[in-house]
C-alpha cells in the first residue's frame, strides 16, 4: 500500500462560523471514523463531537477547528475557538433565561475523559475514548 493510500491518523479542518458548521463537522468526523473502521464509536462520539462544536458556534468565535487524532487505543479529538471561554459544567437550570446545562453533562458521560485549555483569545476543548477490542488500524 503506498503512503497516499493510508488513512490519516490525524485530521485538522477549518471552519468558519457558517450555518452547516456543525453538520459538516459530524460528517468529516463519521467519515473518519468509517475509515478507521471504528464503528463501535459511531454513536457516541459524533453526539459528543457535535455538542462541543456548537457550543464552539455559540458561545466562540472563529475560526473554529476540528482535530482528530488516533492513538494505538484511543482516539482524542479536539475544537479549537478564538472566543476564549471557560466551558465547565454548569448546574441544570430547566427553565428561564439561562436554561441549559445538558450540555457537558452528557459529553462527561459519552468519553473517557476530557479537559479544556483556555487563553483570553483562544479555547481548546478535548475529548478521548478508548478504542473498544483490537482494531485493524490499516
């Protein structure tokens, strides 16, 4: 197989604050994931991915950035946004003004673990979870 024909181990994409930001970036990620034949992660990761994302749409600004990387049994995935925010779980709140909450909440129970890095013009947010059984990782 020549170098060409390998799977990237990583992928980093841009993107700009645009209406299909987050569908485009699920879809590069399931695409990813379809490459790396790791189908045990098709559920979960893009509902963990796809809420990182819009909160990037939201509450940051862009550019934002998608990176996928694949480890020898996991994979990590960060969103970079020049907003500079702090994401932190935050209590539920059901009704009023500031509704929502659910957010992180569920990304906390979809991953392994995750963590974020912040600066005033710059966050990172990132996600990792083991890979399930052996793979062939091509």
């Amino acid at each position: 197989m020549a170098d060409r024909d390998i799977p990237a181990r990583q992928v980093h994409e841009t993107f700009d604050l645009a209406a299909d930001t987050i569908l485009r970036a699920r879809r590069l990620l399931q695409s990813w994931l379809d490459v790396h034949r790791l189908d045990s992660l098709r559920t979960d990761i893009p509902v963990a991915v796809g809420e990182l994302v819009t909160n990037a749409v939201v509450h940051g600004k862009a550019p934002i950035q998608l990176v996928m990387t694949l480890g020898r049994d996991r994979i990590r995935i960060e969103v970079h946004d020049a907003g500079g925010g702090h994401p932190a779980i935050r209590p539920i709140q059901r009704t009023g003004p500031h509704a929502g909450g659910w957010g992180l909440h569920m990304v906390d129970e979809l991953v392994d673990t995750w963590g974020t890095h912040t600066s005033p013009d710059a966050t990172i947010i990132w996600i990792e979870r083991s890979i399930p059984g052996p793979q062939d990782l091509a």
